[in-house]
C-alpha cells in the first residue's frame, strides 16, 4: 500500500499515490506507524497534486477511484498497483491453488482469500484472465 494507481480527477489521467513525510505527527506525542502516515497524490499528466493528513489509513485511495479496475461478467475487480495486479494473474493462472495460511491460523489472512469466489473459479480463468490484460492496457 506505499503506491496506489489511481484516476487524475482532473485530467482522469494516471495519478500516483505515496507516502509523505508528515511532520505534524511528532505534535501528537505518539508514533504514528509509517503506512498510516500521511499520502499524497500526485498526476503524471498534468501536475494534479494532493495531500492528505496522516489518518489517510481510512481511506488510502484518498477517495479517487482505483486505475486497475474492470468489470467482468460477474462483477468489478480492482488491483491497487502493477504488483497487486501481477499477483491476482499469477494466482489465477496456477492450476493448483494452496491457501497460504498456517494450519490451524487464519484463513483470511492472504491476499488471495480476499479475492472474490467468481476470479478464484477455475471456469472463469479464461474471462479473469481477458479481464486483466484490459486493466493492464490502463496503465500506458
């Protein structure tokens, strides 16, 4: 989450977030952890800029909708950035998919347990797949 693509609300370009150095929070008398600090969006087309204080954990898209997004014939599925977009590919493309949870932990705890059930069915890989090379042709 220390880079989220998202749509220029400007332009509707491509519009990076980060995170920022947020000086005010040593005011607070407590450390703020670092992926709750503060973010800001900045557009690669035409010099957009936004910053949003350290609370940004509530809303880490700063309220601008996601860039790797698509709708399938079942429903929307959003990527954050290039990796998290890799990441859901290589999942649905391997035949045989293994929960990478402990025995006996958490089962929600991976990313691919947060996917929904019709991208993790073996009878959509082919439409999932289709999905993600249009999310891809977003980002040039």
């Amino acid at each position: 989450m220390t880079r989220i693509l998202v749509d220029c609300p400007r332009c509707g370009g491509l519009a990076v977030i980060t995170l920022d150095v947020d000086e005010g929070t040593e005011a607070i008398g407590w450390a703020v952890p670092r992926h709750h600090g503060a973010r800001r969006a900045v557009c690669t087309a035409c010099a957009f800029s936004r910053r949003q204080g350290w609370r940004s954990w509530a809303r880490p898209t700063m309220g601008l909708p996601l860039r790797l997004r698509g709708t399938g014939r079942q429903g929307l599925l959003a990527a954050y950035n290039e990796d998290h977009l890799a990441y859901i590919e290589a999942y649905v493309r391997d035949p045989l998919r293994r929960e990478a949870g402990a025995p006996g932990g958490f089962r929600n705890a991976s990313i691919a347990s947060r996917l929904p059930r019709w991208v993790k069915a073996a009878h959509n890989r082919a439409e999932v797949l289709k999905l993600i090379a249009r999310m891809r042709s977003r980002l040039a």
